[in-house]
C-alpha cells in the first residue's frame, strides 16, 4: 500500500505528465488517501480533465476537488453567447435531442434539465458543454424517463458485473429499488469504483445510483 507521500507524488507526476493539463497551479494534498486538489485553472474542462486524471491513479481511495476556475479575458463570453452554443451543440448531436433538454446559463454556470430515453444521452449532453469555451461550470439535472422493471435493471447490471474480467463479481452486491441502485462491496481502485457506477448507469431504466463500494488494496 502506497503512503501519503507517495500517492502524492505520483499524483503530482501523473497531472505534469498528461498533455491535457498546460496549467501548473493545482495543488495536491492527501490524508489516507484521500485527495484534494486545489489551485486554480483557465477553463472548466481542464478542471474536468483534472478530476479524470486522479482518478487512474493507483491508491486513489476518494478525491476532493477544490479547483477554482479562473477564465482569461480571452474567454469570456456572456450567458446569452454562451447559451446561444450549448443549444447549437446539443443540436448537432446525433445522441441528444435538443427539443427534451432545456437550457438555462447564469454566472457562467449551465444548467440542463428536461428529460432522455438513456442515460448514456444525459451524461453525453454535459460532456458537450463541459469543453466549450467561457463555460464555468455545468450542473446535469436531466432525467431518464425509460422504464424498466428492477429485476430487469438487477440482472441487467450483473451480467455486465461478469462481463468485466478484471472485477470481482463476488465481491460487488447489487440492490435495485424501483429505479434506484445500490452498489455495494469492495473494488480494487477508486477508477474502478467509479466504473462500476458508470456501468449501473449504463443499465435501461436506472434514475439514481448511490455508489456504496469501498476501495481495498
């Protein structure tokens, strides 16, 4: 098991070394290995692309992200331009129909609600707009309106569990209430934790996942 130090450290040379972050003021802290990042970056998507990074990282057990995003002058734009965008983009899209997702900009911030067949449109939209230029933030309020029964949803999520060679399925319990999923028991990295959440997402029908599983090495 890594200490403190060495998490940090490798924390540090994994952000250095990824092409997608050119800002060197983040910060790395870690206290049993949980991460924070602090600091400040000129653009949301390099905060996104942050988070991502950390979470590759061996050692990893929960991340805390305390990044400020601080815009150049060169990327400002005003909430009517940067509206004006998300709703070309999510237009252009073959996964997202504009027509059931609202937009709404304030501050910088982009707030999504309406509703989608899958989920996998949902979580498409915010991936969208997270890298448009003047975006500070984005908050995902869409819903999935699909239907499926919770056997259905449980059996589902399970055969992708046993899919996965490298996972344990043996080690993961799934409970499904209506369209809610529990996910609970041991996984070997904080990636895999957060893969394991993607993939109950990835399952028709599934409306809230609340993510249980504890990382042990």
């Amino acid at each position: 098991m890594k200490t403190d130090v060495q998490l940090q450290q490798d924390v540090i040379a994994q952000l250095k070394w990824d092409p997608s972050i050119t800002d060197t003021q983040i910060g790395v802290s870690v206290a049993n290995g949980v991460v924070t990042l602090n600091g400040h970056v000129a653009s949301f998507a390099e905060k996104w692309e942050a988070e991502k990074i950390v979470q590759r990282v061996s050692g990893v057990k929960a991340l805390a992200v305390e990044i400020q995003v601080d815009l150049p002058s060169s990327s400002k734009r005003t909430d009517a331009d940067i509206a004006r965008s998300v709703e070309n983009v999510l237009e252009w899209s073959s996964h997202v129909f504009n027509g059931h997702i609202k937009v709404m900009v304030e501050n910088g911030w982009v707030t999504l609600t309406g509703e989608v067949m899958w989920e996998y449109q949902r979580r498409t939209a915010a991936h969208l707009i997270r890298y448009l230029r003047g975006v500070m933030g984005v908050i995902n309020q869409v819903s999935v309106k699909y239907q499926a029964s919770s056997n259905t949803i449980k059996s589902d999520i399970e055969a992708a569990i046993k899919r996965q060679a490298k996972l344990d399925e043996e080690a993961i319990k799934v409970e499904v209430n209506g369209s809610e999923v529990t996910l609970s028991g041991k996984v070997h990295s904080y990636f895999e934790r957060n893969y394991m959440a993607n993939s109950a997402w990835s399952a028709p029908g599934v409306q809230k996942v609340v993510n249980n599983l504890i990382v042990s090495y």
